[in-house]
C-alpha cells in the first residue's frame, strides 16, 4: 500500500513539479522563491495525499496551494512592497512606461488580478477553475481577470500579445 501511494505521488511530482514552480515563479517574479514555493507545495500535496487524490483535480489541488503560499510570501515581503502596489491600485491612470518584460508588469498588478490573469492566460484554465483554485466567484474572476489585463496593457504599451492574447490599452 505504501508504496502504491509513493509511486503515485512520484508521478505527481513528475508531471506537475514543473508546472508548479512556473506558477510560483509568476506570482512572485522571483525564480529562487519559486522553486522554494513549488517544493513547499509539494509537501502540503505529500501530506494530504488522500486529500489530493480524492479531490475533483489535483493539479487544482496543487495549484491552489501554490497560490496561498504564493500570496503569504507576498504579504510578508513587508510594508514596501504592500505600498508600491497600493499606490498601483490608486494611480492605475498614470502613464507608465511601456514594460518591455511581462514578468516585471506581472509583479506590479494586485494580486488578485495578477493570479486571474496568470492562471486564466499562462495556464489557460476556465474561469470555474480558476474560482475553485481562488477560493472566489466566478464574477470575481472575471472582473479580476478584466481589470488585471487592462493594466497590464496599460503597463507593457498600447498593442499586447502574451501567448495568444491580445489586448489594447
């Protein structure tokens, strides 16, 4: 049984570690801190393996996980970073600069948005998906998922293309 349970669990990690880490890594916009945050998920994925398993998605599961986390790390990145992203929050109208690297736009959105528009144009999951992994609406998602990619147009320049998507500012 126990090692039913291991192979299992190795296979998880096979197929999704990479997957896991990416989505820690545009969360955070910090490659060290993501693989920390992928491995750390994968602990929590490891000890509530009967919860995985049973759940209706356990990349969802996973995924879901990397997001707490992800959002914790955020919060206690200290009262600098919360304030630059307080001041994006208020001053969405300025004229930013174009951004040349997404990943650097990606970090300023709030991260609400940046989690929509992550896990709904990087990993181009449906929007029900996207809620369940959240813990949100649906509604919640898609204004989220609006509002973010408006900003990150606003962000990287008039025309964006990022991985099929379009947007204009």
């Amino acid at each position: 049984m126990c090692r039913v349970r291991d192979d299992a669990f190795h296979a998880y990690f096979e197929r999704h570690h990479a997957s896991l880490s990416r989505l820690a890594y545009l969360m955070t916009g910090e490659s060290g801190i993501a693989d920390d945050l992928a491995a750390d998920a994968l602990t929590e994925v490891w000890r509530h393996w009967d919860r995985v398993t049973a759940a209706d998605d356990p990349v969802a599961y996973g995924h879901g996980i990397v997001m707490n986390l992800a959002r914790n790390w955020v919060r206690r990145r200290g009262r600098e970073r919360l304030l630059s992203f307080e001041s994006l929050r208020r001053d969405r109208d300025t004229d930013v600069p174009a951004v040349l690297d997404v990943r650097g736009a990606l970090r300023r959105l709030p991260h609400r948005r940046r989690a929509c528009v992550v896990l709904r144009y990087a990993f181009d999951l449906p929007e029900r998906e996207v809620a369940a992994i959240l813990g949100i609406s649906v509604g919640a998602v898609k204004s989220s998922t609006s509002r973010g990619a408006k900003q990150l147009a606003g962000l990287l320049g008039e025309h964006v293309r990022i991985d099929g998507w379009e947007a204009a500012r």
